[in-house]
C-alpha cells in the first residue's frame, strides 16, 4: 500500500514563494502527480515526476527524491487565483500499465493580499 | 477537445434511495476511474475499467455500489442504497491509457447528499 502525508494548511502573501512537501512510502513507484484544485471544482494536472529531480513549468515547480521518498511543489510569484488545495498522488508499481493513483488528503493555501 | 463530461452535477437523496451517476470520458480515452473524494480528504479510487473490463475494484464497496461500462464508453455509477456516509463527490476522470499516459483528466465531479 501507499501512505501519503502532506500539510494541511500553508498561508502566504500575493508575490511570495511557497513550498508543499510530500512524503509516501509505496512497495512500488511509477510516478508522482501534483493536482491543483479550487473548492468546488475536479483536480486538474499540474506536475508529473519519475525520476530524480527538478521539474519546472514557468512559476511551478517540482522536485523528486525517490531513494528519500519526498517531493514538493514550488509555488513562485503567487497570486490570489493560487488559493486553493494542493494535492500529491503517488502511481504504484502494478503489474499492468495504468497503475492506480493513490492521492494525499491535499495542502490548502491560502493566499492574502 | 471536449472534457470529461458527468451528470448530474448535484444530487440530494434519503438514505436507502438509489442513484445513479453519468461520465462521458474523454474521446478515444481508454481507461476510465470513477473516484469517491470526501470533504477534506483526497480522492479515493472506487473502480477503473479498461475499455469494457474491470482492472481494480478493490474498494468499491460491492454490497451497495455498481459500475458498468458496456460499450468501453460511457461508464454510469449506482448506488443502492445509500447511506449517510456516501455523501461526497463522485469525480470521474479518464487517461489514454498505456505506459505513456503521465495524467488523469478528470471531470466536475457529482455532488451527492444523502440525508
């Protein structure tokens, strides 16, 4: 099984820098997904890790250390609209090739003026 | 291109009423995940078919809860009958399948209350 933890709240100013790290144990690992998601609304794809490293997409980013287990998503030059939940998913190892996506419970930022 | 379609958007039921929910996937997608995503918690796979087959219905609770694919398209969702703790959303999402799909496009979801 799969055990994800994320914070469930962070709280930053309009401009800042944020970070939200993500911790999973797996017996398996094929992936790590970041969702954004506003209240209301569906998950939507932001960030998509499988090997080591840094992935960046103009003011997200997103790190992987699969020997620690950890990830985190960089959220640079915030604006209001980025209030919203952050969501780390983990892809095990199955046999066939859609393996199943475990979610976190979400990060909550909340961003003030 | 269109996106993950469901109907309906919301729903409110009594306990031990059935429901039913819609999900049009995707063109061409072939895998197709129904979630169950609790307030505050994460989304939480219910089923996911490969065109017509089922490859994980691990938690799904059988007893009360069904999900069907016939034609490898659209996918509808049941439950009979429901219960208190079923409220939630039911979020659909589908993915090309295969190694290279890296994402799940999901839909608006259903919102269901059960009281």
């Amino acid at each position: 099984g799969q055990n994800i933890d994320q914070p469930t709240e962070m709280t930053a100013t309009e401009g800042a820098i944020v970070q939200i790290n993500c911790t999973y144990q797996t017996s398996g690992f094929n992936g790590l997904f970041w969702y954004q998601q506003h209240a209301g609304e569906a998950p939507t794809f932001l960030s998509y890790n499988v090997l080591d490293g840094l992935e960046e997409k103009g003011r997200f980013s997103s790190f992987l250390s699969r020997s620690k287990g950890y990830s985190y998503l960089l959220l640079k030059e915030l604006q209001l609209k980025d209030s919203a939940s952050y969501v780390c998913a983990v892809r095990g190892l199955t046999t066939d090739s859609w393996g199943k996506l475990q979610f976190g419970a979400g990060t909550q930022v909340v961003v003030t003026p | 291109e269109a996106g993950v379609a469901q109907s309906p958007r919301y729903k409110i039921i009594e306990k031990r009423q059935s429901v039913a929910f819609w999900c049009n996937p995707i063109s061409g997608h072939a895998t197709l995940y129904w979630y169950q995503q609790i307030l505050g918690q994460g989304p939480k796979l219910l089923i996911q078919f490969q065109n017509n087959g089922v490859v994980d219905d691990s938690q799904l609770p059988k007893d009360r809860f069904s999900a069907e694919r016939l034609k490898g398209v659209d996918s509808t969702l049941k439950i009979q009958p429901a219960k208190l703790e079923d409220s939630a959303v039911y979020l659909c999402a589908s993915s090309p399948g295969g190694g290279a799909a890296k994402t799940q496009y999901f839909g608006p979801g259903t919102r269901l209350l059960v009281l």
